[in-house]
C-alpha cells in the first residue's frame, strides 16, 4: 500500500473509531423509541452516519495526487485537540476563568507565536468578555471562582 493511500485509510479511521465510540456511548444512553426519544437517540444517529460517511472515506481511499505529507503542523494541531480535552477536564475542576485564560495563553503565546502583550491582552480581555457574556448577561450557570 502507497504512503498516500496509507494516509486516507488512516484519515477516514480516525473518525471511524470516533464514531464507533461515540454509537456505544449513546446507546448506553438509552435511545428510546421514535415516538419517544432517549438521550442517546440524536448522538446515535450523528454517529451512526459519521461510521457510515467514515467507511465510504476508508473504501475510496486511492490516492488522488493531492495528499499532503505529515510535518512538524501535526504536532501543533494534536497540542491543540489534547489541550481542549484538558480544558474540559479542568473547566469542571477548578471552573471556567483559569482553564480560559490558559489555554488562551497556550494557543496565542505557545501555538501561535504572539507576544507577551498581545497574549496577556487577549486572554485577559476575552475571558472577561465570555464571563460577561454567558454568566452575567445570559445567566447561564457556568463553574467559576469570581463571584460578583
């Protein structure tokens, strides 16, 4: 099997398994009826069809010429996913302003190469303005340490 082929299988895989998983966990959800939904039956039917959009991917997966070459970008963007699974981790943790203005911190100053100034700015300011948006202006309960 060529490197590109090799390349697309792995590329429809990934969100193959995804699915797989994200189906087992919706059916343990409970999936009900179709006159009366459970709380699994919306995720069970997104992930039937990403299984489903996934094996197509994985059969047609011949080169077509404009695969591009794994380099160094990957290692940024997997920095990226495992960082969101960490602040959602620690949103619940130790609540919503810390994990935002760390991963804000992660993505402008470490992924993304700004400045000091322009990171602190940015995390500090666009943490304030998503508090002031979801906690006080729409009241939606969201863990958090400041307490106006």
């Amino acid at each position: 099997m060529s490197y590109e082929r090799r390349l697309n299988v792995v590329a429809a895989l990934v969100p193959l398994v995804i699915g797989v998983v994200a189906a087992l966990m919706s059916w343990n959800l409970g999936v009900g009826s179709l006159s009366a939904p459970g709380p699994g039956m919306w995720p069970l039917v997104v992930s039937v069809a990403m299984v489903v959009v996934a094996a197509v991917l994985v059969l047609q997966s011949r080169p077509r010429g404009d695969e591009e070459r794994f380099t160094k970008d990957v290692v940024t963007v997997a920095i990226a996913a495992a960082s969101l699974i960490a602040y959602a981790f620690l949103f619940e943790l130790v609540g919503f302003e810390v994990p935002t203005i760390a991963l804000l911190v992660l993505w402008l100053k470490g992924l993304g190469r700004e400045s000091w100034r322009v990171t602190a700015v940015v995390a500090v300011v666009a943490t304030a303005a998503l508090y002031l948006l979801f906690i006080t202006g729409l009241g939606v309960s969201l863990p958090h340490i400041i307490q106006l």
